[in-house]
C-alpha cells in the first residue's frame, strides 16, 4: 500500500467541472488583474470567517508582510511571535527590518504559550503575531487582553487554520489582522499561491487594498509606498469555487483524526504515541501531528513502507542561520526544541481511506514491536 501526506487529485477530480469552467471564464474573459472575481472571493471569504473585510493578496507570506507595512512597523520596532511555526511568520518580521522576539510554545498544542509573553515586551515591542499552527486556534483572550494593556497589534497568522473556532470565533477575526494562505497544501488551497487579509477595521483594509498595488491612489500617485501583492483574479475563482465544499472537508479532516484516535487506541499504542489534542472548540487537522520518542528511527521506517509523513518543523526559528545575529542559541526555547525532535505528522487530508489509515497505524504498531 502507498499512503501519500497530501494527495489533491481526488478532491480536483471531485470539482473538475465546476473548477475548469471557473478558470475558464476568466480566461475568456481577459481579464486577470482584480476586478468582480476578487471582490466576490474576498466578500465570501470575510464572511466565512467572521470578518467585516478581506484583501487578497500574493500570499500568506506576503499577507504577513503587508499586514507589518500597513503599521509601519521597521526598523527599532519588536514584534513577538513563536519560533515553532513556518518560517514566513518571523521571515515578514525581519523583511520590514524589525526584530521577531520569539516566546516558547505550549507542549500540548504547540502554539505560543500566552502566559510567556508578558515578559518579552519591551517599549520597542509593537505586535505580536500567534500563529494558530496545525489549524488549532491559539487562546486569543490573554493575548487580546495583553495588546490592549500594551496598546500592541495583533497579527493572526491563521494560514493553517481557515474555518478554525474557538468560543465560537474563527480564526482571523479577532485580532486587528487575520492572514490566511490559499498555498496547495492549505485547507483551502488554490491552483498555486494566493492568500488573504482579514480585518474588521475598514480603514485598515482600505490602506491593504493601497499598498498591494504599490501604494497608488489615486493612479500613479504614491503617499505610501507598497508592492506588487495581489490576489490573482484566476487564483481568486479557484477560491471562490472551491469554499462552498471547505466545511465537508474539515468534517472529513476531523472524521479523519478521530479514527486515528480509535486506531492507536486499539493497537494498544496510548503509552508510546502522543496524539494531537483538541483544546479549542474547533480544530481544522492542517496537520496530524503525533509525538513519539525515536522520531527519526520512525520517520525512515514509515518512509519505508511508502508512508508519506514529514516534520513541521525540524529546525525552529530561533537557531535558524539567517537569525543568528539575534542571538538566540539551543536550550532557549525548551519545548520548541523538544518538538521539533519528537513530532512527526501523519495523512490526514480529506479523502485517506479507511484501510489507508489502517495501515499506517499497524506499521507503526510494528514500529514499536506491537
Ligand atoms: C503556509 C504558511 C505561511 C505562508 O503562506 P504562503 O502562502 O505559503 O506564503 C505562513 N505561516 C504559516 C504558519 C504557514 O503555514
């Protein structure tokens, strides 16, 4: 049996015809720079999460950057984030020229854990940006409640997460941004790269919809200085199609590491394998991911049953080569360090199979001699 991490036929084949003529009508239409399409994908996105407005942009990267450049945030400013996440989250700090402070993770979830973050503010610090990683949303009530106090903004770096609730809140709507990423592997993933902005403040997501296109307004007038960060019109139809079907796939998502949970269960495996814990109301399974002692031992034998599983993330920020001049060194941050050495995620997209799932829970039973 072959067991891919992350396979998109199915759920492209499942939508073909409605995608192709999506993507067929802006083509004979010519046109692909903005317009109807967008707007529509952003209205019903913004909608679906909970929030006033939405800007597409390039990416989810460049949604972070965007987010940073329409605060002014540079050079002397601080922004607190987690070295547990991708690297764009602290790679959009460090673009505007400002410095990522990095705040240790919660084991259980592996957000950043919001009881640290208070004594990493300093009157430098400007933002701070959780990262709702895996598709589990981070507890935004102290962390609102610690940038009111410190008259901070708040950055949801919520591309793994579209659709995820906690207290009856989506992900995004909350702080003063939310960015996803429509990147393939996302939950609701495009035919490349694409992402969007959330925000409930119209002043801020009008200043977003300046600077994606270098900050003109009126046309070829420049008070702000931006870049080149739209949403692609075709881009945008992919998402736009494709949102109706994103609640059936988080339920399959969910569906899916739940009999997981029965599986390990079964095999006796509660003791070796730690499994992903649901805290918030609703975790979307970006990822499944487990932790186990002997990670790599059991990386390469599942690689070698033609099992597809990776690790997010085998190196944190912190001790990355590009960060070194913030000297920060290992034994900074405990439970990153510990993470990125004993996860390892497993296939949870929507369509895995009953005996897909199977086998990949009996080949770890055999991993561990059971
Ligand atoms: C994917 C991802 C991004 C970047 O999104 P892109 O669309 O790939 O640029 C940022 N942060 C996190 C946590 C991500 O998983």
């Amino acid at each position: 049996m072959n067991v891919p991490l992350l396979d998109l036929k199915p759920q492209y084949l499942a939508l073909k015809r409605e995608l192709d003529s999506a993507v067929a009508e802006v083509v004979a239409s010519q046109m692909f720079i903005l317009g109807p399409q967008v707007k529509q994908c952003e209205e019903a996105v913004a909608g679906y999460s909970q929030s006033a407005r939405g800007v597409g942009v390039t990416s989810g990267s460049d949604a972070l950057l965007i987010c940073l450049m329409a605060e002014d945030i540079g050079p002397g400013d601080e922004v607190i984030t987690t070295p547990y996440t991708f690297f764009a989250t602290a790679g959009a700090v460090a673009r505007v020229g400002a410095v990522p402070v990095f705040v240790d993770i919660d084991p259980v979830t592996y957000n950043i854990n919001p009881d640290l973050i208070e004594a990493r503010i300093t009157p430098k610090t400007k933002a701070i940006i959780p990262v709702h990683l895996y598709g589990q949303m981070v507890d935004m009530d102290p962390v609102m409640a610690l940038a009111q106090k410190h008259n901070l903004v708040v950055i949801e770096d919520a591309a793994q997460a579209i659709g995820a609730e906690d207290k009856g809140r989506r992900a995004g709507s909350i702080g003063h941004y939310g960015c996803f990423s429509f990147f393939p592997s996302k939950n609701l993933g495009c035919f490349g790269d694409g992402g969007m902005v959330m925000t409930q403040d119209a002043a801020r997501a009008d200043k977003l919809e300046v600077l994606r296109v270098h900050g003109s307004k009126p046309k070829y007038y420049y008070r702000l200085l931006g870049g080149n960060f739209r949403l692609d019109t075709l881009q945008a139809a992919v998402v736009k199609t494709k949102l109706p079907y994103l609640d059936g796939w988080t339920a399959a998502r969910q569906a899916n590491a739940a009999r997981y949970g029965r599986l390990f269960a079964a095999a006796g495996l509660a003791g070796k394998v730690g499994l992903p814990v649901a805290v918030a109301s609703r975790h979307v399974y970006n990822q499944y991911v487990i932790r186990v002692a002997q990670r790599n031992q059991l990386l390469d034998f599942l690689k070698s049953k033609s099992i597809g599983v990776e690790v997010y993330y085998p190196v944190p920020l912190h001790v990355q080569d590009c960060f070194a001049y913030l000297n920060y060194k290992a034994g900074d941050f405990p439970e990153s360090e510990r993470a990125a050495v004993e996860t390892l995620a497993l296939p949870i997209y929507p369509e895995v199979t009953d005996d897909q799932a199977q086998y990949v829970v009996q080949s770890i039973a055999g991993f561990f001699g059971k």
